[in-house]
C-alpha cells in the first residue's frame, strides 16, 4: 500500500470510528464486512449503477439492522446480505437495460 493509500485508510477510519460513534453503532460490526461492503460498492458502481451503489450499502445496512443487538450476529447478517446482493449482481444484465 502507498503513503497515499495508507492516508486514505487512515482518514476512512478516524471518519467511521467517528460516525460509529456518533450513531452508536458497533465499529465490531462494520469491521467484519468492510472488504465486503467496499468490494459490493465498487461492483454495483461498475455494474448495474454506479449512483445505486451507496444506496445499495444503504439498503444492506437496513436489511442487517434488525436481525440481533448481538454485533456479531449482525456481522454475519451483513455479510449474508451482501452475499446475496452480489448473487443479484452476477444475475444483472450489462448491456444497460434494466430487468425485473
């Protein structure tokens, strides 16, 4: 990783640890799915659209939020609905038309 990646992450982390707290929500949580959210984000934004993509987190984080107060029982939630995200994402088509 360059310096410049390096500072990135850090500035991503201080923001999260920041908004985590903020909205008292376990870091424990986030940090099990980010290479899984991060990689989700970047797939709906190369695939079926690029303005979904944030949405899409959106959705996944909503979707997990109610399964448990246990965090690692929403860690895995999360990374079940990702999952399944990206099943919808294999599925998607690539020619810019929109399925239903």
């Amino acid at each position: 990783m360059t310096t410049d990646e390096s500072d990135k992450m850090a500035v991503m982390n201080a923001w999260l640890d920041a908004v985590c707290a903020e909205l008292g929500v376990d870091r424990s949580v986030m940090d099990a799915n980010t290479t899984g959210l991060l990689d989700l984000i970047r797939d709906v934004a190369h695939g079926p659209s690029r303005p979904g993509a944030p949405m899409t987190a959106f959705l996944v984080g909503l979707a997990s939020a109610t399964a448990s107060v246990d965090p690692t029982v929403q860690a895995q939630t999360v990374a079940e609905r990702v999952a399944a995200v990206n099943r919808l994402i294999d599925g998607w088509p690539t020619t810019g038309s929109v399925a239903h």
